[in-house]
C-alpha cells in the first residue's frame, strides 16, 4: 500500500522546484511586459517624411511631419503616409517583442520557438 511512498517524496521536491521555475518565469514575462512598454521603435514613411512612435507593445506614441508636405491639395497623399508609418512602427514594434521574447527564452534554456499560452 504504501509502496514507493520514499519515491513520491522526491517528487514532492521536484514538484517545489518546478512550481519555483514557473514562479521565476512568471516574474521574467512580467519584467519583459515592462520592458517593451519602455523599448520605443520608430517607423517611417515617404523616405523619412512621416515618422510615428510606438513602444514594442504596439502603442503609438508619437507621431513626426515634415511641414513640407502639409499642402492642402496633398491631404490624401498625407494620410496614407501617417497610415503607412503607423503600420511600419507596429511591425517594427512586433518584430521587436518578438526578438525580446526569444532572447528571454534562449536565457531560460527554452527553445526559441516555444509558443506560451500567453
């Protein structure tokens, strides 16, 4: 009945260490969080003439134009530009966590790749 009772006792350690290594994990994913709402990429467009701010979580932060495009006759031409430097800074910015997360996997001898539930 109480076969492998020694062995199972072990495991309780095991289990502590393993509830200790999700703990750990736990704190990095919340450090990387704020790390990537402070890391700040820069997206652009029309060769530099709209630039747009964004943090490496994807929130636009800032948004930079030349006043020489600000012609009325151009406003369509205008905003596809901000739209386009949006979407260049949140790629960047996805790019960016992505590399963030990689790196915080690699550091815990996780595989790269490994897809979390989170």
């Amino acid at each position: 009945m109480f076969k492998g009772l020694g062995a199972g006792l072990g495991g309780i350690g095991d289990m502590a260490k393993m509830m200790q290594a999700a703990k750990d994990m736990q704190t990095k994913m919340a450090d990387l969080q704020d790390d990537l709402a402070r890391i700040v990429v820069v997206g652009e467009s029309g060769a530099g003439l709209v630039k747009a701010r964004a943090t490496a979580k994807g929130e636009v932060t800032g948004l930079d134009i030349d006043p020489a495009i600000l012609v009325p006759s151009e406003k369509e031409v205008i905003e596809d530009l901000i739209l386009a430097a949006i979407r260049d800074a949140q790629s960047r910015a996805a790019d960016r966590s992505k590399q963030e997360m990689q790196r915080l996997m690699a550091e815990m001898g996780l595989p790269a790749d490994m897809k979390l539930p989170f």
